[in-house]
C-alpha cells in the first residue's frame, strides 16, 4: 500500500509538472513585447556595476573576487538565470515575428543557443558556489559566464537594433533610455 | 467476451494512431530528428498488429506480449536517452564528456530507485516467473517517470520553444508515463479490494486509451504546426557578422 502511495505521488508529481509546463508554454504564446519587456529585472541583476569593462571594450579585466562581490554573489547569479530565460522568451518572440527571414532566425538561433549555455554554466556555478569552494575552476566559469552573458545581452539589443527598430519604442517607454 | 472485444477495439486503434503520427513526422522530414521514437511507433504498430489475431491463443498472447516488453524497454530507453540529447544540444559542444557522464550516471540510478521499489512488491496472483516480469516491469514504469521528470527540468533549464519536437514529445511522453505509473498505483490498490476487477481493467486499458489520444495530437500538431526550418548560414546581415565577431571574443 505504501508503494502504491509513492507511485501515486510520483505520477502525481510529474503530471502536474507536465501541465504546468503546457500551461506556460500556451501563455507564451500570447506574450506580447510589452509584456516580455516588464520581466526584465533591472534591480537585481547588477549590470552597471559589472558593464564598465565589457566585451565592446577590452572584455572583463577585474578580479573573480571583486566580481563576485559586485554581481551581488548568489543573488546575481539568480538574476542572471531569470535575465537569460526572459532573453531566450525575447529571442522566441523574435523568431516568431520575423517568420520569413533565414538569416535574421539563423542568428537567433545562434543567440539561443549561447542563451542556453550561459544559463548551463548558471547551475554551474551555483553548484560550485554551494560547496563553497571559491577557488580555481570556479572563478575561471565565473569570468566566462559574465562573458557569456554580456555577449547574450549585446546579441539581442544589436538584433533589435538592426532588425526591429519598431521595438525600440516600446522600450524606451519602459526603461527610459537605452 | 465483451474484454476481448473492447481489447480488440483497443489493439485496433494503437498501429493506426501510430502509424498516422509516424506518416505525419514522415511527411514533414522529421524521421530523423528523434529515430529511436520512430522505430519505437513502428515496433508498436508490429507488436499491436500481431497481438490482435493471437488475443484468442492465451499462451501465444503471453509470449508475444514479453518479447514486445523487451524490445520496448530497448526502444523506450534509446527514446529517452536521445530526447535528453536533443534537448541539451545546445551545451553538447561545450561539454559532451561531461553530459554523458552524468546522463549514464542519472540513468543508472533511475533504474536503480525503480528496481528497489519495486522489488519490495510482490504479485501473489502470478506465478513466480511472471512475478519477476511484472517487477521489471514496475521497476522500468517508476525509471520512466523519473528519467521523464529530469527530462522535463532540462526543457525548462533551457527554455525550448513552445513549437520544438523535443519538447512536445517529451511534455506527451511525461503525461503518459505519468498515467501509466498512476494506472498501476490504482491496480495495486484495486488488489487489496474484494471486488476490483472493473478497477482493475480500466486502470489497464486507460494508459494505451491515451496513448492513442496523445500519438493523434502530437501527429496533429505535427503537422499543423511545423514548418521546415530555414537553412543555417543563407544570407548574411550586419548584425550576424557582428555576432560572429562576439562570439569569437
């Protein structure tokens, strides 16, 4: 009885994962940029404190440790990984609006395919981060990912620059300036 | 009489519904996209067609219905291991050895909190080999659900589209394994009833009822929704030059 109990849990368990999952998927769907453009977390993602040497410059020259700090430890890394998933949900709006042009969805796709690999090395380092081992591999994924995530970031903003200035708009309205 | 019949109906539906969905990724180019999933449909559409005129030969159904486990835990697990490919392509680059590893290393370790809980599970109604055989079975049912349930995390980690083949089989074979484990749930519990033999073949038949349904939807989809993606690297703008320099640093 006892199993049948765990089974049911387990089955449980994953179907309401599934449907939650079809339930986001279908909202998706509906988003409109407006929308997308009102995730983005302007607070916590730490992205002044980080850009001053960016990749448009000489790539990021300070140390790991000044980084850490400045990105706000593991807070950072979770605005990050919520940053990126809006990204990749712009980058899917994107796509979806620009229907006829291979050469605009061919880089996309290759923007989504970085945007899936910096929220990868997220879970990364996070895994580093809880054991607490600050050393080494750690801080080289740290400046990778920080690369990483510029080049996702400046991927997306010169898309919508060449390609989508009509978007442009819109996010002026929300953030101010660019 | 009337189970054979309603059974009949049932084995009926499988090789079509599989056989469409199969026709359908066939139509759009899609075979190659998850192979395994293909062979699994057709070993289905076999393994139905040939149970339908061996259902009045009790012994012959029994023997056939253990082969065609066999080959569908083979199939069902290349399906698996190639969906949780496809859904991390996108990192596979970056660090295959170490994907691979850890796969192996999840899979393993499915299987084996499957073959645990399943051993404590004895089917006193059998004999002891088809005891065994429904462990095993048990034991894949509960791997499944948790390979699925990894699977799903991963879509999630990395955002598939809504509209990508691997995320739709995976978000179809989720809501199947789901109800398969739940089905057998019911049927473990029907057993410690007096009178569950209605429970017990609705819980029975209900996973292949919506596997039918499901196999339809997603040949459906399939076919409504996708479209034939554009070739990678034709026509170049400024902004993909850009890129490729970004990239690059």
């Amino acid at each position: 009885m006892v199993s049948a109990i765990i089974q049911a849990l387990l089955a449980l368990a994953l179907m309401g994962g599934a449907i939650s999952v079809f339930v986001l998927s279908q909202k998706q769907k509906k988003e409109t940029w407006k929308m997308l453009l009102s995730k983005v977390n302007t607070e916590n993602c730490h992205l002044a404190s980080l850009s001053y040497g960016c990749i448009f410059s000489e790539g990021l020259q300070c140390a790991s440790d000044r980084l850490w700090s400045q990105m706000g430890r593991t807070q950072g890394l979770y605005a990050i990984y919520a940053n990126v998933g809006v990204l990749l949900r712009v980058l899917e709006y994107l796509e979806t609006i620009s229907i006829n042009n291979a050469s605009v969805i061919s880089s996309i796709v290759r923007a989504k395919r970085k945007a899936r690999i910096t929220r990868f090395e997220v879970i990364c380092i996070s895994m580093w981060a809880v054991t607490w081992m600050y050393q080494g591999s750690f801080r080289e994924q740290l400046g990778r990912l920080c690369d990483n995530y510029f080049t996702v970031i400046a991927t997306v903003s010169i898309l919508i620059q060449d390609e989508f200035p009509d978007l442009l708009d819109a996010y002026r309205e929300e953030f101010g300036s660019i | 009489m009337r189970d054979l019949l309603f059974d009949r109906i049932i084995l009926c539906w499988v090789p079509i519904t599989s056989g469409l969905c199969l026709a359908a990724m066939w139509k759009k180019g899609l075979l190659g996209v998850i192979p395994a999933f293909c062979w699994y449909l057709g070993l289905q559409m076999a393994t139905s067609a040939i149970g339908l005129f061996s259902l009045s030969n009790s012994q012959a159904y029994w023997d056939l219905y253990w082969i065609a486990s066999v080959f569908g835990y083979i199939c069902e697990a290349a399906v698996a291991w190639q969906l949780a490919s496809r859904v991390c392509e996108s990192v596979k680059n970056e660090m295959n050895c170490v994907m691979r590893t850890t796969g192996l290393i999840c899979a393993v370790l499915c299987f084996s909190i499957g073959v645990v809980s399943a051993r404590k599970i004895s089917f006193s109604m059998v004999n002891e080999p088809a005891n065994y055989f429904l462990q095993i079975d048990l034991a894949f049912d509960e791997a499944r659900v948790l390979a699925m349930s990894a699977i799903l995390t991963l879509t999630c980690v990395f955002r598939l589209s809504a509209r990508s083949i691997p995320f739709k089989l995976s978000l179809y074979l989720s809501i199947f394994s789901a109800t398969s484990l739940a089905a057998r749930a019911v049927q473990e519990f029907a057993a410690t009833l007096s009178d569950s033999r209605l429970i017990f073949m609705i819980a029975d038949l209900a996973p292949l009822i919506l596997w039918c349904i499901l196999i339809t939807a997603f040949g459906f989809e399939v076919l409504a929704i996708y479209a034939t993606p554009p070739r990678e690297g034709f026509g170049r703008t400024a902004s993909g030059e850009i890129l490729e320099t970004l990239e690059r640093h």
